[in-house]
C-alpha cells in the first residue's frame, strides 16, 4: 500500500498577496465614490522624490488608499504603486513631519 503524505501548505507568494490586495482595493472603488489626492512635498527630506507634487493618491469608498509615483528614484519613467489600508498610512510614512502633505484633488 503506498503512502501519500500531505504537504503543509505553502504561505501565499508575494505575487498572491500583492493579487489579493488588487483584487480588494478595485472592489472597494465599485463600492462608491471615491476621493482624489496630490502628495505635495514642500521640502524633500531624502534627496529622492524632489518637490512639488511627487504622487497621486486615490481613497477608495471602503477606505484602503492606493498610491502612484510620478517618477521612479531613476526619474526615466513612472513610480511604482503601493496600496495602503487608509490615508493615514501614508501620512505617517511618506508625511516626514508635515514637510509633504496630502492635497485634495476637486473635481
């Protein structure tokens, strides 16, 4: 008799997770309106992103924020994109103590 021995599973790929967190944010966008922001940086405290408006930032009706640059730290092409759970993750992370801020955007 042979026998089958189960694997543990396997913790989700990066690539899965980064799926999933897609998959959540284009949902809540359908779950109603949401609201546009700039990422304004008065002052660059790194030396990498430069001044004025660095990112555009996107709340969707449930609340996870998404995030593009304008550039990548090479300035030759777009940024990369990050998802976060709300507005405050990215002021607390990208704020550098009120030097960069978040501009509504009005339609």
């Amino acid at each position: 008799m042979k026998t089958i021995m189960k694997s543990k599973s396997a913790a989700p790929s990066t690539t899965a997770l980064v799926a999933s967190a897609l998959e959540r944010a284009f949902y809540e966008v359908l779950k109603g309106p949401s609201r546009n922001y700039v990422l304004q940086r008065d002052e660059d405290a790194t030396g990498v992103s430069g001044t004025g408006i660095v990112a555009d930032v996107v709340e969707t009706a449930g609340g996870t924020a998404v995030m593009r640059w304008r550039t990548n730290p090479a300035g030759d092409g777009p940024g990369c994109t990050g998802i976060y759970p709300n507005i405050a993750a990215i002021e607390k992370i990208h704020g550098h103590e009120g030097r960069t801020r978040l501009v509504p955007v009005l339609a």
